[in-house]
C-alpha cells in the first residue's frame, strides 16, 4: 500500500472532525457596509473583465494599475503548439473571427480583434453583447502567455503580483485531452523560462490529470482544483491530488465556514469564482475564504478597504470615449449562495468528502500512480 494510500483514513478523519465540530455559521447580515479583511487575495478574474477586454494585456495592465493581488487567465494552444490566451475553445465569443484556436495559428489568431465585443462595466460571464463597444479596431489581439509572463516579470523583484493560469481541458469540448499533458507540456517551461515561479505562478484546472501532469514536471509549481456543483466531493480530489488551492463555484451549496474550515485543516487555501456583486463577494469573503476571483476587483477592493483608483477603465477605453462604470457588478436577484448557510453543509460535507474519496480512490488516474 502507498503512503498516499496510508494516510487516507487519517484525512477523512481529519476532514470529518472539522466539518461536525465547527459551528454553524450566522446568516449573514444584510447591510450597511460590509468590511473583510484586507488579507484576502483580490483575483482579477480574465484580468477584470468588467474594466478591460477579458485576457487581453489591457486587462492585465489595468489590474495591475487598479491594485488587484492576481491576474487570473485561461490558456488554449493554437494549431503550431502556441500558448495563448483564451477562455473558449473558439474565437467566436470574445473576437471578430469564427472558429476554434487548436484550428489556427498564432499569426491567424493574433490577427483577430479581442476588444471587439467587450462593453464597459460589462462582467465576461453576463452575457450581453449590447453596445458600446468602444474599444473595436483599437488593435487589442489575444495575448501569447509569454506576454502575460513578461509583463509581471518587467514590474521587478519587489512586486507581488501572481499569475493564476487555467490549462482549459474541459471534457466534451473540441479540444479536450484526456491525458492533460498537451497544454502542461508547454505551459510549464515557460513558466520555468519566466524566473516569475518565486512570485507564485499558480496552474490551475477542472481536469485534475491536467494538475498531477503540471506537477509532475515541477513539484514547486502550485496547482489549483476549479470545481463546479457541490465543493465536498472535491475536497477529497484536491487532498489525493496534492493541490494547493480549491475553487469551488462561489454559488456551490455546500461552500460554507465549515467547507473552508475542513480545507484549511487539510491545507488547501479556499478561492472561489465568480462573485461579482457587492452581495455575492460579501457572503463569499465572510465563509473564511483566502482570496476571491472577480470580473470586478475593484469591488473587493472597497469591500477589504483597500484603495483603488477612481477610474476604473483603462486609458484606451476612456479615449474612446467611455463614461464611468459602476465599481460592481450590478446586484443580482438572490442565488443559490444566499442558501448556502441553511443546513446544508453538515450532511453534504462528510457525504460528500467520503463518496469523494471512495470515487478518488477507485479512477485515480495512471500518472499520478506514477509519480
Ligand atoms: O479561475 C476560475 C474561473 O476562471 C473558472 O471559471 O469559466 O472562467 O474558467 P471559468
């Protein structure tokens, strides 16, 4: 039997203990102005999508000009084996072209227009494709990753700012690989080429295979479970797998103070996606999570009591001739977060963390046998 294999029973317990000892937490109260602390990490979900064209470097530049902590970013590679970066498998959403980035090279895609459809306080994930679009045929093109690596690096030794980089290998789409190696294998040598891993580059994916692969180049690189539906089960994945971080679906049911207090027992930092109100970050930030990934960062700026500038455009857009846009997304109706205190969690943490063992411990994939 492998150590891995040994200490399983150790960590359900562990996991266990946390999830029934830890009170229930108190519903959140509905206003005035809520306060978090000012140590969670501000991660600028494509860069802010909500300020800047999503993984574009004008996003990239603007969160790092707005004061957000980390850049967070999605990886594709182009048909002659080119990083770039790209939330979808296709040009279609975010561009003025058509068709998939595995079928194009990097000069065909670098010829698109990745300012195209972005509208001014507009978050990547709502979608609308309503005018304005003031930044078209302002020459914004999807970046290479080596852009986004070169950039951090020239801000010098002194910066803080991570880069939290998704290899999308998502099953069912065009350009899933089932062995999640494609994308690691180029992805981390350049991150080993870009000096920038002491300043914490973090790889993260919803396809585990592709995370035991990244660190089964590189050990030191951390690596980061996204996870959609409920969080538990996951937990377990991200304890077998050796990752860092989980980020569950900020609206999963069963994220709550006891979820992240089981993940820090175990080790794993909590960083959910996407929360975007001033409401959603709120009730997110005050489970105990270490960092939130946001379209609008400068909301959980404000939110931390932590200073931003009060234009949140970068200087192209406001050239063009765009107006103020609103600090946060505007507030939703209540979601499935606003339940996520009520009952819940203390049957679907140990159900689920058990059934996610037991599953982790039946399909655990080949390479991480191997490793
Ligand atoms: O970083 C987490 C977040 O990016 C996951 O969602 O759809 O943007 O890849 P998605």
């Amino acid at each position: 039997m492998s150590m891995r294999r040994r200490r399983l029973p150790l960590l359900l317990a562990t996991l266990w203990a946390a999830a029934v000892t830890t009170p229930a937490a108190a519903a959140a109260p509905s206003d005035p102005a809520p306060v978090l602390p000012p140590t969670l990490v501000v991660s600028a979900h494509r860069g802010g999508s909500g300020y800047a064209p999503e993984n574009t470097m004008t996003a990239y530049r603007n969160a790092v000009r707005i004061g957000a902590d980390q850049l967070e970013t999605d990886t594709q590679l182009t048909s002659d084996g080119k990083l770039v970066l790209i939330h979808d498998a296709s040009l279609d959403r975010t561009t003025d072209c058509t068709g998939n980035v595995q079928d194009l090279t990097l000069v065909q895609v670098q010829a698109c227009d990745a300012g195209y459809w972005w509208t001014p306080g507009q978050g990547t994930t709502v979608v609308d494709v309503t005018p304005p679009h003031p930044l078209r045929a302002t020459g914004i093109h999807v970046p290479e990753a080596r852009e986004l690596f070169d950039y951090v690096a020239s801000l010098g030794g002194p910066d803080t700012h991570s880069i939290s980089i998704e290899i999308k290998d998502i099953p069912g789409e065009a350009n899933f690989d089932p062995t999640g190696m494609h994308t690691a294998a180029v992805l981390v040598p350049l991150i080993k080429a870009s000096g920038l891993k002491a300043r914490t580059t973090i790889v993260q994916s919803f396809y585990p295979p592709a995370l035991t692969y990244v660190r089964s180049l590189d050990p030191d690189i951390k690596t980061q479970l996204l996870t959609v539906g409920a969080a538990s089960p996951y937990l377990a994945y991200g304890v077998v797998g050796g990752e860092d971080i989980v980020s569950p679906d900020s609206t999963s049911p069963d994220l709550t103070t006891q979820f992240v207090t089981a993940a820090h027992t175990v080790g794993k930092q909590v960083i959910p996606y996407t929360p975007d109100t001033r409401a959603a970050l709120t009730s997110t930030g005050r489970k105990g999570v270490d960092g939130e990934i946001t379209n609008f960062p400068a909301c959980l700026l404000e939110l931390e009591g932590r200073a931003h500038p009060v234009q949140l455009l970068p200087a192209a857009s406001l050239a063009a001739g765009s107006g103020p846009v609103p600090t946060c997304a505007s507030e939703a109706p209540p979601t499935t977060a606003a339940m996520s205190e009520i009952g819940w969690p203390a049957a679907l943490l140990p159900v689920g963390l058990i059934g996610g063992l037991a599953y982790v411990g039946r399909r655990r994939p080949a390479t991480r046998a191997a490793r």
